[in-house]
C-alpha cells in the first residue's frame, strides 16, 4: 500500500489522482464495487452478479482525445545551430533512439485523464543513451515558487525499491530540490507507512552523495535544474489541477455502475415469467436432483400437446389458472438511456454528443466514441499550446542531459516543434485547395500565410524557409 502524505490537502489530491489513475489502467473493478455499494442495497448487489466494467466514458474520451502525437512531430532549431542538433533530434538521433514520441501518446493520454503527467528525463544504465519514464502525479509532491507558480523547483517523487540487504522492496522518496540554486539536493529517504521520512538511504541506492557541489544536473552554465517535465492539460498557472472534470470521473463509475444493473436485466429480466397456479404438468420428469438446479421439465415441441392434470389440494369451484409477468424491463429502452447519459459526459471532455454514437456496420460494436477528424483537429488545436510548452521543455532539458553525461554539444535553447494536423478528407482538400488559390489570386493573402495556413504551427521564419526551400527545389527539379 502507498505510503499517506501528512499533508491532507496533498493526499486528497493523490487519492483522487489515484483513482483517475486506476481508471485509465484497468484497475477500477474494486471502485466500481465500492460505488455500487452506495447505490444499491447488499441484498440487490448479490441478485445483479459480476460488475460490468465494459464502460468507461472517462478512459474513453480521455483516448479519443489523444492526437498530437500519431506522427513524430518536427522539430527545428534557430538556423544558426541547427546543424549541431542533427544527433539529437535527428531521424537516427538519441530521442528518437529513446522513443521519445511514441511514448508521448501515453503522457497525452495520462495528462488528458489526470490533468497533468511528468516525464522523468534520465540516462540508460550503460550511459550511453538518453531515458524517458512517465511519473504520473499521484507518486509527486511538488513546490515551485512564487514567481513562477506553474514550474516546479522542489519535486519529491515516491518510488518503490528494492533493498538487497533485506530482499524486500521498500517505498523511498527521491528529493530534487533547486529552490537555493547555490545548494541544491538530491537525496533518497525512506518513508514510512505514515508519510514521514524516515532515514537517508542515498549512497545505499545512488552509491554516491549528489547534493551541493557534487549536484549532477547542471547545463553549460552551471545552473542546476530538475530532471522532470511537467505537462498540463490546460495551462492555469499553477502546478496541479486535480479536480477538473471530476464529473466525468464519477460520471463513468455511476455509468458502469447502470451498465451492470442493464447487464443483470438483459440476463435476468428481459424475457415474459410464466406462471401456474392450481395444475401440474403431467409425465414431467426430475432432472438433477442432487444439484442445485434440480427442477421438473418435459421434452416439447410445437407439435406436442401438454397434458396438465387438476391440483388435487383445489378446493370445490376453483379452476386452474395460467399465465405471465411481463418482462421486468425493455432492454433497448435501458441502452439508449445510458447512451444519453454518457453523451452529456462526454460534453464534459470536449467532445461532441454526436461523436458519441451507435457504430453502425457491425451489430456487435455497441455503443462508442466515434470522433470525427473535424473534431479531432480541434482538440490538437485546443492542447497544442500547453504541450508546446512541456514538449520544449523537454527538448531542452534532454539537451542537457546529453550535454553533460553523453558528451555532447548539442543547443540548449532554441527549440520549435510542429506537430502535424489529421489529414484532410479529400473533400476537404479540394475545398481548402480551391479556397487558397482563390485568395491568392485576388491578393488577400501571401504565399506565407497560405504556407501557415497549411502548416498551423509554422512561424513566420519557418514559413519563408519552407518556401525558399520549395522554390530551390522547383528550381533545380
């Protein structure tokens, strides 16, 4: 079990992360338990069965959401050094190398879901290439300060490890502090069950002190940093946004929590209950009598004529009687009403309620998000400018890294990133196509602004180079 924090407003961060957390990865089922317990009496519990995890609106939409990253982005320095950056973000370069992109659809999907993500920048164990590792924010505490709220300058990151001596794994907590830029720490502690920091276990797990002179992460300067990215969801200014769409979240459990009531009906309620009263059947045989399902049945067929004989026990006057309960609940009825349920949810995350939809072609897709490429190009357009932002920082800071443990000479500022837009359909093309022609024949835009209207995230510089690039070539082609 995860260590407490002794802060209460720190913890109820992490709890409520955690769960977000459990969500996105599959390990919901005991929440979604829990949250059937609070709607439905022990008794009525037993009679629905297994819970359906089927649905999850929030991992879901948190997925659909996720699209910056389906192709590398392109990354471009000032002119000047861009011919020094080749090793690093170049095709064969040590962040590609590392998989950096690839794994960044992960940290979209993490920060989509939980807010925000940080990516742990690092070195191989052989020292020879750069290391990414995704810290999601339930495992951090962090401060920065108060000039810059939304950057972090003290990150306590907690980490289980695993203790040679006493061949357990223990929690620890990494401390990388550069609030006193002339001393800054890193320091490994133990942590009790608790939240509080036991004994300094760094030259056990480090094997050497990193703290004051001997701090490793340093640029060209001198100047220390910390070895983390933080992405946001949104830029608000500050380091954590914990709560934000939590309706979606305990929406999505009250939805599987209606899924596993409409699977208990479909299973249990959908069919007409017959009934008898005064009569047995005739000729009927017992069937399992030792077993739990022992019951009275007969062969029939539509061609069969059931003989039904008198109870003996009815009393002068009375007749026989037969019939049936209707079925306890339309199943149809009850999916079309989850349905709209998770539509107004998905509003929630910025999706569309058309997006969410009956998935047509197939009778057994169900129900789903189905975002369209329209909507989809607005939400890169909607988190482009606060993962730019992370995605630099990440640029840079792995820049330095490389610098000072792999040798390099790689720039450490300069960075711009592009991040390529879903395809157009190809009516859109043409639309769009004919649009800018028109525009450039009567004189309303230039050849730079039709280039930036192609490639939204070209600035000015880039799109004179793109052009000067396409007429050199047009030139000697």
């Amino acid at each position: 079990m995860m260590p407490i924090n002794p802060n209460p407003l720190v913890q109820r961060r992490i709890e409520h992360t955690s769960l977000r957390h459990r969500m996105l990865t599959g390990r919901w089922l005991q929440d979604l338990v829990d949250t059937i317990a609070e709607h439905i009496p022990a008794d009525r519990q037993a009679a629905w069965g297994v819970p359906d995890m089927s649905s999850n609106i929030f991992k879901a939409a948190s997925s659909s959401l996720c699209g910056l990253y389906r192709e590398a982005p392109t990354i471009a320095v000032t002119e000047t050094r861009e011919n020094q950056s080749a090793g690093l973000v170049g095709s064969e370069g040590l962040i590609n190398r590392a998989g950096l992109w690839p794994l960044m659809q992960r940290v979209q999907f993490f920060t989509i879901g939980m807010r925000e993500c940080f990516l742990r920048i690092d070195i191989t164990d052989d020292g020879k290439d750069l290391l990414y590792r995704i810290v999601t924010p339930d495992f951090v505490d962090a401060e920065s300060s108060a000039g810059d709220p939304s950057r972090p300058n003290k990150i306590k990151e907690m980490r289980l490890r695993y203790d040679e001596d006493l061949k357990k794994y223990e929690w620890t907590i990494d401390l990388l502090d550069i609030s006193n830029p002339d001393n800054p720490r890193y320091e490994v502690f133990t942590i009790s069950q608790n939240g509080e920091i036991d004994k300094n276990v760094t030259e056990k797990y480090l094997k050497q002190n990193f703290s004051g002179a001997d701090y490793p992460y340093r640029d060209q300067n001198g100047v220390p940093f910390l070895p983390y990215s933080l992405y946001h969801a949104e830029i608000h200014g500050h380091l954590f946004d914990p709560f934000a769409m939590r309706e979606v979240v305990a929406g999505a459990l009250t939805s599987a929590t209606m899924y596993s009531f409409f699977v208990h009906l479909a299973r249990d309620c959908s069919h007409p209950q017959r009934w008898l009263m005064g009569a047995g059947l005739a000729g009927a045989d017992m069937f399992d009598n030792n077993l739990a399902s022992r019951r009275n049945a007969i062969s029939s067929d539509p061609a069969s004529i059931l003989i039904f004989a008198p109870d003996p026990d009815l009393q002068s006057g009375q007749q026989p009687q037969i019939g049936q309960f209707q079925a306890g609940g339309d199943v149809g009825e009850m999916l079309e009403a989850i349905t709209i349920y998770e539509r107004r949810l998905a509003t929630y995350m910025g999706i569309n309620p058309a997006d969410v939809q009956k998935m047509s072609g197939d009778p057994r897709s169900g129900f789903a998000i189905a975002i369209s490429r329209s909507s989809l190009r607005e939400a890169q357009r909607k988190f482009a400018p606060s993962f730019r932002k992370s995605d630099i920082d990440t640029l840079e800071i792995s820049a330095k890294m490389a610098n000072r443990f792999l040798g390099g000479s790689y720039p450490e500022t300069g960075y711009r990133i592009e991040y390529h837009a879903i395809p157009l359909s190809p009516m859109e093309q043409k639309e769009q196509r004919e649009n800018l022609l028109s525009l450039l024949d009567a004189g309303l835009i230039s050849k730079v602004d039709a280039i930036q209207i192609l490639h939204p995230d070209l600035d000015d510089t880039d799109a004179k180079r793109m052009l000067l690039r396409i007429a050199n070539d047009n030139l000697s082609f």
